[in-house]
C-alpha cells in the first residue's frame, strides 16, 4: 500500500461526524415532510485559526465580491432534488474544462510535470511537437486552423518516436474525417 | 427498499469522505460535501445496476459538489494537515501529502481515484466526465511530479 493510501487510511467518519451528519440529514428530510418531528441541523464546533482570519481579512473585498456573485449564481442554477437523475448528467455539473492538456515545453515551470524532451516533426505539413524523456514519448501536441489538438500514448510511460508519430497521424485522420 | 442514512453512511461514509478531502483539503469542508452527497442520494433514490454503479454514481456526485464548493470558496491555500491525522511517528506521509496537494485539482483527482479507489482510467474519465486521454496524461503528469518531488523513496507506480 503506498504512502498516500497510508495518507487516506486517517481520513475517517468519527463518532462526532457521524452523529452530526445524521441529525442534519434527518432535519434535511424532515423539511420535505418524510419526519413529523423537525430537528435542528448540529452545528460543527469552530475551532478559530487566527492565521486562516489574518489570510482571509486580507482578501476579504475581494472574496466578499466574489462570493456574493457566485451565491447569486448558485442559487439560480440550483436544481430541485427532484430534476437529479442517477445519470448525474444534469444540476450541479461541474463546467468541465473540455480542451485539451497543453503541455510545457521542456524545462518549464509550471502546472504540469516537466519534460525532458520536446522534438517537433512534421506530419502532413503540420509541425507536431512530442514530449517525453528517455527517448520515449508519450504525449503530442498540434494545431490545425487555430484548434488546438493533443495525443497520448497508451503506455503511460512513453512509447519510441514512431509509434507517437503513428498514434498522431491516425489522430489526424480522425480529426479529417469528421 | 427506501436507503436507511445511517446504513449509506457506514457503508460509503469513509470512501466519500475521502474522496471530497482530496479536493478540498480540510475536513470541515469535506464533512459538508459527504453530508450534501448523502441528502442527495438519499432524496433522489436513483436505481442501481449493482453495488459499483451506486459506488460510482456516490463518487460523481461528491466530486462534482466538491469542485463547486472550490470554486465558490476559491481556496488557494489549503488547511495545515491536522496533527492527528498523521501519526507523529509517520512524519512522512505529510510529505507525501503536501506532495499531492501541491498538484492542480485536476490531476488529483485522478491520483486520488486510480490509486486510493483503484478505478482505472477509463471509469475514472466516465466518472468524471472527461475524455480518457486526458485522464491519462494527467495521471502520466502527477506521477512525473511526484516522483520528482518526492526523489522516488515512495511507492506511485
């Protein structure tokens, strides 16, 4: 088991958490009519971390601003319980970025891990750009009339030059052919 | 049979629970997400193939509530790691989370799916509605990173 499973391993439902959740949900429900009795929803005892206040008074205007548009937002695109399907393909959706991941070029810093390798090779007249390390690649970058286009590899370790070059141009076929 | 909560609690409480820490980084917050996840399970009763569909439709559902809550908070820092999540003895596994934290959201969810919930890749991008190789490449990105923080001592194959 590893180190982060080791990590998870302490994240657990105590006794508190358990009584409290459960008395919250028995109020929740109890608002639609499935209890007579109405409990009040357990409050979480706060513990005041004056580093986290210091943190938060010193965006404070600009959270406040913030979070008042989105509460505004929320509350319109709340979705009655009634509309929530097994599907979860409506209400409360998370607007998933669907563009593909750009990657950095070698040496980089940024949000993604950085590659020890980044060649460009021309397929079809467009300039591709593979990055890996070790002489393995495992994931391709293009862009066709301004649409930015991506590939991996299956292997997630990286596969030799022509594969990724294989695993492109079959992309790009695709991509002709829709 | 209607779901009775303290039963759907015993069963996923744990799993849920960690599945929104992983997001959100503080148990305050995830203690919210598993308990609105709950509300919506039960209030919804959807119908279930079998026990992995309910697992993964309880999963969707917290992970989705779990990056609304992020943006509505916008959290840029997490909590400390709660002392008494980490044994004293076991300084290293809150160098194993810091590690992960510091990943972008969307590549811990999939640390935290493929490695704490063994999905795979492509449950992992039917979960969570992203295209597969996105999944994997983001898998491929945070296991690059982690190792390279964590100067392969630990185990992320």
């Amino acid at each position: 088991m590893n180190k982060y499973n080791e990590v998870m391993d302490n994240i657990k439902v105590t006794e508190d958490m358990r009584s409290r959740i459960l008395q919250n949900i028995e109020a929740e429900l109890g608002k639609d009519g499935a209890e007579e009795t109405v409990t009040e929803p357990v409050k979480k005892a706060k513990v005041v971390d004056y580093r986290r206040i210091i943190r938060i008074a010193s965006t404070a205007a600009a959270v406040i601003v913030g979070a008042v548009i989105l509460s505004n937002v929320m509350l319109r695109n709340t979705t009655d319980s009634s509309s929530y399907s097994a599907q979860v393909s409506e209400a409360e959706m998370f607007a998933v970025d669907k563009t593909e991941a750009s990657f950095e070029a070698a040496g980089s810093e940024g949000a993604y891990a950085p590659v020890d390798e980044c060649k460009t090779v021309n397929i079809d007249g467009v300039d591709v750009k593979f990055y890996g390390s070790d002489g393995l690649y495992y994931a391709a970058e293009w862009v066709i009339d301004g649409e930015n286009y991506s590939a991996v590899s299956d292997n997630v370790d990286g596969v030799s030059l022509e594969e990724m070059k294989a695993i492109v141009a079959k992309n790009m076929e695709k991509v002709k052919n829709n | 049979m209607k779901a009775q909560p303290e039963v759907v609690l015993d069963k996923y409480g744990n799993m849920l629970l960690r599945v929104a820490y992983s997001y959100l980084q503080n148990m305050s917050d995830a203690e919210d997400i598993l308990q609105d996840t709950l509300i919506k399970y039960l209030k919804s009763a959807p119908e279930f193939e079998n026990e992995n569909h309910e697992k993964a439709w309880l999963i969707t559902v917290a992970s989705n509530l779990s990056k609304n809550k992020i943006r509505y908070n916008k959290i840029r820092e997490a909590d400390e790691l709660d002392e008494g999540l980490v044994a004293k003895k076991e300084e290293d596994l809150s160098f194993v989370w810091e590690a992960v934290k510091g990943l972008p959201v969307t590549q811990r969810e999939v640390v935290h799916l493929f490695y704490q919930e063994g999905y795979s890749t492509r449950d992992i991008a039917n979960m969570l509605e992203r295209n597969e190789s996105t999944v994997r490449s983001d898998l491929l990105r945070a296991r690059k990173q982690l190792k390279k923080i964590l100067k392969e001592e630990y185990d992320f194959e």
